[in-house]
DNA sequence: GCTGGACCTTCCCCTTGGGGCAGGCCCCAG
DNA sequence: CTGGGGCCTGCCCCAAGGGGAAGGTCCAGC
C-alpha cells in the first residue's frame, strides 16, 4: 500500500511517516530502488495506529520508539505510568488556575495559609553540596540514610525536625547549593560531626520564620511551589515587608523545605526566614 | 532594576524577558540608549509573574498578551474557560490511555459497544459543502437554523434525526465535504426542496449501518473519535468485514454522525453503513 | 584612575514535530 | 502515449526559547 493508503488508514500525515522512516521508528516493509516510493502493508497498521494515539497524548517521539517495541505487558505498565502522570500534572494545574482566578478578584480562596513560628538558637548537622533540580532530592535521600546510619540522638520537639535550605535557585541551569540540615543536641554536635564524613557542624541564631504547609509529599506537583511563594509574598506585602527572601538569596537567607516525617511519607512545609 | 535582578524575582529566564521585549508583551520601562541594557521596575513584577504562570500551564505567547491586556473580570473568565478546557481534554485523554491499556491487555473493558440498525429507504434534503474542521459545525448550526426557519415536517421515528455525512475526511487540510441531511416525508420532498434555497433533494436507499452511541455532546472530546472507530473497526475485524469505510470514502459511503436532539443537548452516534 | 570580574548586549545555530512549497520523477488509466 | 495525480527530496518556516560566542558596560576595590 503507498504512503497515501497508509497515511489515510492510519491517521498519520504523509509528512509524518516519512519523518518516522528517518528516524526509524516505523520504517516501511519495502522501499523501492529506483524511485524511493514507501511501500507498506497492512499488518503495519496497528504499530502506525499506536503511534498515532500516543503522539495526540503528546508523548515525545523518542519515548514513542522505547514504548511501541516493549512487550504488551511492560506497554501496559507504562501507560499506566503516563496515566498518573498524566492525572498529577492535570491536578497541579487546575490548583494554579484556580488561584491564578482568586487572585484575580482578590479572593483569598485557594490562598495557602501563612503562619509564624519561633526558633531557637540551634546546633546542626548540615550536608551541603550544589545540585541540579533532579540531584535535590538524591541529597535528601543520601542525607536521610547517613542520618539513619549514625543513629544520630534527635533534637525533640517542633525545632527538631530535619529540613532543607535551598541557598540559591535549583532550577534550570543556577544549581543551589542545597544544604541538609539536622538539630541535634548542643552538647553532642561537634562530637557527631567529627564521627561522620562528609558532615559539618554549625549553630543557627534563633530567628523567626514565616511558613506554608505544603501537605504531604506525595500530593505535590511543581505548580504547587509558586502556589506556596504568592501566598508568602501576598503575607509579606500586607505587613509592609519585603519579599526580598523568596527571590533573591543574600548571605545569611533562603528559603527552607522542613520534613515532618510521618507513617504516611513526609508532611512538608514551606518557610522563609524573617526578622 | 536589571534584567538579571528581574529574571530572579519573576522566576522568567533574561532569555525569556528579551523575548518579551521583542514581541511587545513586557517591554522594560527604560531602556538604556547608549548600552541597550534594560531596566525594570517593581511594580512590573505582576505582570510579568501572571505571564509567568501562564506559561507554566503553556498558555502561548499570543494568549498569554491577550489575556494580561484584559481587565480582572474579563481576565477571570477566561482562565475559567482555560481551566474547563484543561479538564475537558484531561478527560477525554485519560479515556484514550486506559482504552489503550485495555487494548494491550486484549481486554474490552472501555471499548465502545457497537450495534447495527437497519436504515430504510428514504428521502433527504441536504445541504453539502466543502468546510475545514472549525467550519463543519458552523455547517450544522447553519442547516439547522435553515431548517427550522422553513418549519420542515419531520420523519418520525429513530430513522428521522438530523445527521451530518463526512464524504472525506475533516482534518488538517483535507476539508470534507460534509453533508448535513434531514430525512422528511417522502411525497413532499422536491416540493420542500424547491422551495429552500441552499437544499437539495435525493433518495437515499435502504441499508444497514453499525454505530456506536457517543453520549451526550458536551461530554466528547477530540480523543473520542478515535475510540469509537477503534471499536469499529475491531467490530468489523471479528466479523471478517474490511475496514474500508471507515479510513477511505469511496463513491458511496462516508461516515456519518448522527444527532439525537433532547433537552440536555444532543447524543450523538457514529455510524459507518455495511453491506 | 585603573582593572577585574560580573553583568549585559546582539547574533547565530539548535531543539521538536512536523507544515508548506518548489522542482522534478513516477505510475497508471484512458 | 499522454495527462494528471501521487510521490520524491530539499529547503525554509513555526513556537518559545536554550546555548554559546564575541564583544560592550558597570561598578567595587585598590
């Protein structure tokens, strides 16, 4: 059948399938010598057709390549995968729109709640290091495990919770630092430091900080964190304060991630120190 | 402010910003004659954050212009379209993935039921044109107001509704034609077409169709088509019948789409005859 | 006053997934 | 055998910037 038959059977633009020849995702069964006409059989139809339902969902063609030559089964299984994703990106999404239009009739709907909270004068056990957006996470984990391994004694209450100071943008190209941070006893903190590589020590002065909760970990999307900034901002310019914390990193402020573990994975809350 | 300064606190790239610049969507309010260095100021953060958010839901620049340009209230309404049109699509491609997952697993779950119904003969007046896919609606609004505006007498029963014909396909540049046809009793046919301009009159033998019911009109999206012609044409493959009709249009068969008109807007069937 | 380094400028090429068009073969029905 | 439609390659174009080169500016420190 020539590439028009087959463009019309399977929805696919003549334009198209020879890109997917170049690229050989879906080569013809047979192309003449002479001429280069594309030849292709009916057998072909149901690779083309996947393909075409994959590239109307927006799937990357090279994504496209790996998921047409998987097995039914793993097929299956990632497109269950896109689903979800799928779904969290959409539910991201309409939470920005909605506050994006709250915010439009200065409705505080969909605002995220600011709150302050006191803390003290604390000793921390710290991993810093400079990190791309994907790496950010990678530290905590790694952060997390060393933590676990030393079985270093906890700092009790609301202040003892371990967090992460994002001391630049972990964004597209500007990578961090990013530093990990634990309280731990005064009297302890030089002592742990010294038996663990890799980590410092270091005293925070007490201070204020202004802080949203995020809710848990596994709700998140990425539009959820300008969600958190407006509402930090919005709080900020109430009181008169500047928003200077949340977009610019001097030397002794950034913006802090703190971790509540729990049973059902980490509550997350976002802060910006004040004073 | 400098670029550089302004890039941090809207979270847009200084790429971006001289992008901007260019297509008059956020010029600087000072641009520095001699060094060509842009300058911004703060209350400039607003708009560029509202652009900013907009793209991350990657509303395109030319939308994006039009939309910031808008007073608050227009602005509200149509990030509430926005945000009815992301949950539409989001719907209908999460019915495109999980009918593909069941396709992989060889299941029929999600699959569209097919059913054939015997049509008789009948006389239609019709009203053909050549339209790109926005106009095939337009079309139908307009046959529709024609023939309530001529008080045409109805053919009672389920072979009475209002359908469109696609004699080719309504796509990208392959624009039809579409044929909107009301069946009407038969004595009175050539009279009823005489006396309407635009209509013309023809007989249309008696046939079998299969189709499948689409529910209501407000609920379709883009990605339903494909659904229902998959069950087609999977129907069509158990039964050892070509699929023919469903990809090209010879002389005599098109694809039609039917319309139940009710209270709640219209339900809709896609049809493709046999025999 | 000078200098170094950070910051800024324009310019050009690259990306993805094709669309559109020009110029030129090819194929097949009449 | 000829005409018309189908097909080929090759070139330029789109959005919305990213990357980097080559060079001009700005300012703080000395």
């Amino acid at each position: 059948m020539s590439i028009g038959e087959f463009s019309r059977r399977s929805r696919l633009s003549p334009k198209a399938l020879r890109l997917y020849d170049e690229i050989g995702l879906l080569a013809p069964s047979r192309v003449e010598r002479h001429s280069g006409y594309r030849y292709y059989t009916a057998p072909q139809l149901e690779r083309a057709r996947l393909v075409a339902a994959l590239r109307r969902l927006d799937v990357p063609l090279a994504d496209v390549a790996r998921l047409v030559d998987l097995d039914r089964a793993a097929a299956a299984e990632a497109l269950g995968a896109l689903g979800r994703e799928l779904d969290a990106t959409h539910a991201a999404r309409r939470r920005l729109v909605d506050a994006l239009i709250d915010d439009l009739h200065r409705r505080r709907g969909n605002m995220k709640e600011v709150d302050v909270r006191e803390v003290p004068e604390r000793h921390l056990l710290c991993l810093k290091r400079h990190v791309d957006p994907a790496g950010a996470w990678d530290l905590g984990k790694e952060f997390i495990a060393v933590v676990r391994d030393a079985g270093l004694p906890r700092l009790e209450g609301p202040a003892g919770e371990t967090f992460a100071i994002f001391w630049g943008e972990v964004s597209q190209d500007s990578d961090g630092p990013v530093e990990w941070c634990r309280p731990v006893p005064a009297d302890e903190a030089d002592a742990l430091a010294a038996g663990v590589p890799g980590l410092s020590a270091r005293v925070e002065p007490a201070h204020r900080e202004a802080y949203v909760a995020m809710g848990n970990y596994a709700d998140l999307g990425d539009e959820d964190w300008p969600l958190a900034e407006r509402a930090l901002r919005r709080w900020a310019e109430e009181r008169g304060l500047s928003d200077e914390g949340l977009s610019t990193t001097p030397d002794d402020l950034g913006v802090r991630i703190t971790y509540h573990f729990a049973e059902e994975g980490p509550d997350l809350d976002f802060a910006v120190p004040i004073d």
